[in-house]
C-alpha cells in the first residue's frame, strides 16, 4: 500500500463566468469613484478547487494514498461526499459551523481580462486542524491556506518528524522574511513557481541556491520552461512536456506537485520524480478545471516512455 500522504491546504469551489463583451465598454476610468455596474454573464460554470483538493485528485489518480487536511464551512458536504466518492480519506477534514467554505467567483471578459472576489470562509480557521491527529502519516505537504494554519501545519510535521513540502504558493504575501525563513528551515522540501520563487528571495534576502542549501530540495516551476531542482549542490533541468492542448492551466501546479509527493514517497531520484510531475501537468493543461482531467497509469507509462524513454512506475 502506498504510504499515506497529509495534504494541507485549502478546499474552494470556483464559479467562472464569461461576459461576451469587454469591461473597458463598460467601465468609465474617470467615473471609478462612484463605480456602479451589472455585466450580464453568458457561460457560468463551477469547479471543484484549492490546493489540497487539486493535489489529492492527482495523487489518488496515480496510485498515492492522500489524506486531506483542510477547513470546510457548513456548505461543505458536498465537497466531502466527492472524496469519499474519489476514494480520498479525509480524517483532518473540519467543519467550521457557521462558516461557508472558501469561495471564488471570476468574470472574464473577452480579452481574458478577470475580475476576482474571492471569500476565505472556513479558511481562515485551518489552524484549528493539528497534523498529529492524523495516524498513518509519512510524508506530507504544507500547501496555501489561513496564515496561521500553514505555520501550525509546519510545527506540527516538524515536531512528528514527518518530512514535508512547504508549498506557499499564493499565501507568500502573507509572511515576513523571518517567518519564511523559519518555516523554509523546518521544512524538507521547499516547491515554488519562478515568481514566487523571486518573491521568496526577495522576501527572506537568500538566493534560491542559500534557500536550497537548507532543505533537502528546492523545485522551481518555470512553465513551458519546464522547471529546475536544487538538490545536493546540483540543479537538475526538467523539460515541459508539449501538452495536447493549451484549455487552462488552473492546478497544473498542484498536479505537478502531486508528482513530486509520489516520487517523494517512493523514494525515486529527482529526474524521474520531476519528469512524472511535468507529465501530470502537461495532462492537467489540456482540461477545464482543477479536477476534471484522466489520469489513467498505463497512458502515462506510454507518455512517459515516449518522451523519456524507459519505464515510469
């Protein structure tokens, strides 16, 4: 049986509307100050997303045992029911009663423009979750969620000896350099995409080569630059994989991450692992949503020998 994987972070779901026409038509710059306006949507749709749900997909899809540990708000039934339906355990799931479960609700415009309100909700009291009510864990990852639950998870894996990815993701403004140095120094793994990786030297005043000296490895994302991992005074070069179709990169780099928690947790070299993990987010690509992509293992051998060469799993 695979080992059982913690996986912090968030549970959201996303409703996304298209307006057929341009927010500059209807928007007046000079008008801002008493800004009053209806846009009359035409395609609506909602996803199931945040971090922790988007990583659980993929791992269970490939064969990894998630554990999802996240804050749902009295509307988050729901969202339970579709992981027990996925097989996906949820022993650190927590309703906050009177609470909704974080929400975003995005309009874009024909020029892709997006207007975005997001509601935290339940979010905000992750930090009510403890890593050491889980049994079972080996491996775990601290993914974007309420400040003070992302700092509680860290303490928490760091104190069970519980080796982990630090993953801060879109939650980086909230920390200072000390408060971000102090987790990237309890953590084993730090995975960042190239912005936030130039917001993470910015922030703490490291280079990424002194913030990999302090972990086990460092990933950086770089999109259709494939990424790079610091490891053992070495970077390693992952090329992208050429997707299908360019549909919506929403969660390929929760995919991707749901790569390296399986190569992690199986002990494999860091080329195969990040090879794995630009797979799954070069499938990820070619599907709306975080969540409505296939992963099937023997179509990925087949993708993986085509690319690399040799065997995946």
């Amino acid at each position: 049986m695979a080992p059982r994987t913690l996986i912090c972070g968030s549970l959201a779901r996303d409703t996304i509307m298209v307006f057929p026409d341009r927010f500059s038509r209807h928007i007046l710059p000079d008008q801002t100050r008493v800004l009053s306006v209806s846009f009359q949507i035409g395609e609506m749709r909602q996803e199931w997303g945040g971090c922790a749900g988007n990583i659980a997909y993929n791992l269970k899809a490939i064969g990894g045992e998630p554990v999802v540990m996240a804050t749902v708000g009295d509307d988050g039934g729901a969202y339970e029911e579709r992981l027990a339906a996925l097989g996906i355990a949820s022993d650190g799931l927590r309703t906050v009663a009177g609470t909704f479960t974080a929400q975003a609700f995005i309009i874009t415009d024909l020029d892709d423009n997006q207007i975005t309100a997001f509601h935290p909700g339940a979010m905000n009291r992750s930090e009510l979750n403890n890593v050491g009510d889980v049994d079972g864990i080996a491996l775990g990852i601290v993914a974007p969620d309420g400040k003070e639950g992302m700092q509680s998870h860290v303490r928490g894996f760091a104190a069970a000896g519980i080796p982990f990815i630090f993953d801060p993701g879109q939650g980086l403004p909230l920390f200072t350099g000390d408060e971000l140095k102090s987790m990237i120094e309890a953590a084993d793994y730090v995975a960042v995409n190239d912005y936030e990786g130039r917001l993470l030297c910015e922030r703490t005043g490291l280079a990424l080569p002194d913030i990999a000296a302090r972990v086990k490895a460092l990933i950086v994302t770089l999109g259709a630059d494939g990424s790079s991992i610091y490891s053992g005074g070495e970077v390693i070069s992952v090329p992208a994989i050429p997707p299908t179709a360019l549909v919506d990169p929403t969660g390929c780099g929760d995919a991707y991450r749901a790569g390296l928690l399986y190569g992690i947790a199986h002990g494999w070299e860091w080329l195969r692992t990040g090879r794995l993990a630009a797979l799954l987010g070069a499938v990820k690509i070619a599907s709306r949503g975080g969540q409505n992509h296939s992963l099937d293992r023997d179509r990925l051998a087949a993708l993986y020998a085509a690319h690399f060469g040799g065997s995946l799993w």
